[in-house]
C-alpha cells in the first residue's frame, strides 16, 4: 500500500506534465495558422463594372482594402466587387499595406517669403564697409512643382485646368469634367449644397490655426455641408475632435484629389469619393438586360 500511493501520485504527475506539454504544442501549430487565414472579408465599391485592370480600379481597390484590414485585426484576404457583384480584386488583408501614392511631394509649396530685413529693403542704413554684392540663399525661390503633375488625371480633367500649379483649379477641373457645376469663390468651391474648402498649399507648422481659418471660410459660405481639402501633415485626433464639434464639415487629405479624378475616369460622381472610396452593404442584383449583356 505505501509502495502503491507513490507511483500512483508520480504516475499522475506524470500525465499531467504531458497534458501541458501537448496542449502548448497544439497551440504553437494552431495558432499561427489561424492568423495567417484570417477571416475573409467582402467589400462593394459603389462603381459599376469596371476593368480590374485599370489604375483608378486598383488604386479604389487597394485603399478599400487597406481600410478594411485598419478595422478587422483578424481580417484574412479582402474581396472587392463591384455593385453588380463583379470582382475588382483580391488583397492579402493580414499583409502591411502600402501608404497611398497620391500624396503630392512638398516641392510644389509655396516659395517661402523672403527674409530679407526691412532696412536692407528701403536701402537704409550706413555702409560699414566696401559696397559688395550679396546673396542670401534663404532668399532663393523654391521650385514649385505643378500641383496637377502629382496625380494620375484622365484627359478630360487635365483639358480642362488653366492653372497646373493652382489646387483650387484643379478641383474644380475635376468637378467640371464630371458635369457637375463648379462656382469657385477664392479658395472655395460650391458644388450643390456642397461647399469644398481647399488649403491652397502645404502647411507644415501653425495647422491649428489654418484649419480654424478654413472652418471659418466655410462659415461664411452658408454652405449646410463642406469638407476641407489638404496638404497636411494634420493630426487626426484634432480632426476627429474637430468633425464632432461641426460634423458638417469633414477633412480630407490630398489622397481625395486622387480618388475624386478616378471617380471621374470610371463615371461616378467625384463628390461621393472625397472622404473614402463609397462601400455598400452588398452587392445589387443585376438586371436582367445586364445578366444577357454579361
């Protein structure tokens, strides 16, 4: 009996210490494959059928994926269709994203105000020395790139800008090439009862202020909805404070440019594309007279 009790609680010990030891296994096996599947995502652009192919497709399609895996952590390969149930493409959601392309480079701001001292302008002051010419290299302007080179514009948005280094100007060439009328007013754009406010160069510092200047603008429009077009860079806790405060007005970086010149390309209405690419809940039946066409 003594004999017994020992090996039966080593025995037990025993069984219990491989219990652990598979149970540890099987989750070091399970477990990565789970995150490597994921769970499968559908998203449905609001487009009409279009060549999966195409730039403005793959661009819309990349970005719907990228915001379907920021809100799914376990999200597996996203599927995107169409609105008729057409298949634009497959994303390995559980892979890193690329940032969009479409944000311009900085080499189009503004040239910077030149730093020269009031004195120095008038001509005032005495000479302490021989009279030599000089030159201050801050002084020197920065090259501005066309705003209208940094995107990917179909010919009938770029037939339609008169100023390529004008971003205002390039809005509303978007806006015109969707039929759509397009009342500019300075930096403002009144599309319908849509009021769009377009920062006209990049800000690296003071964007608080420039962003209550541009709520202001919209203000005074009277405009019931707007949305503020920018160069950025802006800090999206700011935004977001700022959209449920005035939710009238929403924010958009320059990646909207992008998306509202493809809407254009695939012959949908650019205004729905400003803020992100329109997703529906699912996929709309086709008719009849598309189901013979297909």
């Amino acid at each position: 009996m003594e004999f017994a009790l020992p090996t039966a609680v080593a025995s037990l010990a025993l069984l219990i210490v491989l219990a652990l030891h598979w149970r540890h296994r099987a989750r070091e096996i399970v477990t990565p494959q789970h995150a490597i599947a994921g769970r499968p995502v559908t998203v449905v652009l609001d487009i009409a059928d279009a060549d999966p192919a195409d730039a403005s497709v793959r661009r819309l399609v990349n970005e719907a994926a990228r915001r379907a895996t920021a809100q799914s952590r376990d999200a597996g390969e996203i599927v995107v269709l169409s609105r008729t149930g057409r298949l634009l493409g497959r994303v390995a959601g559980n892979k890193p994203m690329p940032p969009p392309a479409s944000n311009p480079p900085a080499s189009f701001r503004r040239p910077p105000a030149s730093r020269r001292s009031a004195e120095a302008a008038a001509g005032l002051g005495s000479h302490r020395g021989p009279t030599t010419a000089s030159f201050d290299p801050r002084e020197r302007p920065a090259f501005r790139m066309p705003v209208a080179q940094a995107f990917d514009l179909p010919v009938t948005v770029r037939g339609r800008i008169r100023d390529a280094t004008d971003p205002v100007e390039l809005v509303r060439a978007i806006l015109d090439a969707a039929g759509l009328s397009a009342v500019r007013n300075g930096d403002a754009i009144r599309c319908g009862d849509q009021m769009l406010i377009v920062m006209p160069e990049r800000v690296d510092t003071m964007m608080h202020d420039a962003l209550n200047q541009a709520y202001l603008a919209f203000r005074e429009t009277g405009a019931p909805h707007g949305i503020v077009i920018g160069f950025g860079p802006w800090d999206p806790i700011d935004v977001r404070r700022r959209e449920i405060l005035a939710p009238e007005l929403r924010h958009a970086g320059p990646d909207a440019i992008q998306r509202m010149a493809d809407a254009v390309s695939l012959g949908a209405d650019p205004l729905a594309f400003i803020v992100a690419p329109p997703v529906l809940a699912a996929p709309i039946a086709p008719t009849s007279d598309q189901r013979r066409a297909g």
